[in-house]
C-alpha cells in the first residue's frame, strides 16, 4: 500500500478563507452526481472544468483562466508547490453530503499512478457530525478515517477504495470537500 497523507496546516488561514467565501456566495450545488454504475442514489456536486473520468490531459489553464476560480486555483497552487508537487491536474470538482446522503465504496482510478487530493471547506466540524473519509485495504476492512475538519487535507493514491461517510442527523451543515485529481507525471 503507497502512502496516505494528511494536513491540518497546510492551507494558510486567507486562502481557506476565500474558499469558503467563494462556496458560500458562488457556488450553485447540483444534485445528482452519479456515485457509479452500481449505485442509483447521487450527492451534491459542482464539476469545475468538466473533465471525462479517464482524463490524463493537464487542465490547469482551465483553471487558471477563469477569474472566478482564483480561490481554488489558489489552493491547487499550494498543493503543487508542495505534496503534489510535479503532478499535472487532470480533474477538479467539489462534493457535498448533507444528513441522509451517503457515499459508496469506491476507487477513483484503477492507475496507480493517479492520487486524489482532498480538501475540507467546512467552516466548522464537531466529531459528532460524522462524515468521515474511510479507507479500506483490498480485503475491505477500514484502516484510515479522516475527519473532515476546516482546511484539512488528504491525500490518497486513486485506487485506494474509499468512501464519504453520511453526516450524522445531529449535523446542521453540509460536508463540503474540494476534490483535486492529478497523476504522477510519466
């Protein structure tokens, strides 16, 4: 198993900060988001630059070219200067779970050489609210849980299988979580 890892301070207070202004004002949540083949239930989701699953194509001009964008592309800025550094961007989009929607076991790409950067965008988070990442090993035990608190980041190989939790009924908000997709350039 390659390795899992997590920050609490890597994203500096100011650019947490715009990115939680920038969900809390522009952000337009769209629900339906297909969580596989298997499963017909959906969460909230916002695609930013509407890659295919499969992409291997760098997309950070995307990126980079919408104004709009500047606070996630800011925080991708401190992903690749840093744990992802090297990496080119081949996905970006942003989930969110409220009390009864639930995530399934899944990978985010069978290519080792692909990892999953997650970036929780929550203002707040108490333990009681749940909604925990879990990472389970190939025989389908849990062995890693990340609790989503503000302006943590996890870092995950794509063929980890995982999933997004369920908040709890006692959660008055929604888990949101800045998905950053890259891949170990060849």
């Amino acid at each position: 198993m390659r390795t899992i890892a997590q920050f609490d301070d890597l994203i500096p207070p100011a650019n947490l900060r715009a990115a939680q202004d920038y969900f809390a004002t522009k952000v337009r949540w769209q629900y339906g988001w297909p969580q596989g083949l298997r499963d017909p239930f959906s969460h909230w989701n916002i695609d930013f630059l509407h890659a295919r699953l499969d992409n291997k194509e760098n997309l950070e001009d995307e990126l980079y070219g919408n104004p709009d964008f500047k606070p996630i592309a800011d925080i991708w800025n401190i992903l690749r200067g840093g744990p992802m550094y090297g990496h080119p961007l081949v996905r970006c989009y942003a989930n969110a779970h409220t009390y009864g929607v639930e995530g399934y076991l899944h990978t985010d790409s069978n290519d080792p050489g692909n990892y999953t950067a997650v970036v929780y965008l929550n203002p707040a988070w108490k333990t009681d609210w749940a909604g925990e990442l879990i990472l389970f090993d190939e025989k389908r035990d849990s062995f890693y849980a990340v609790l989503p608190k503000p302006g943590r980041v996890a870092i995950i190989p794509g063929d980890v299988v995982h999933a997004a939790r369920a908040v709890s009924r006692m959660c008055p908000a929604i888990r949101v979580s800045l998905a950053f997709k890259s891949r170990i350039p060849s």
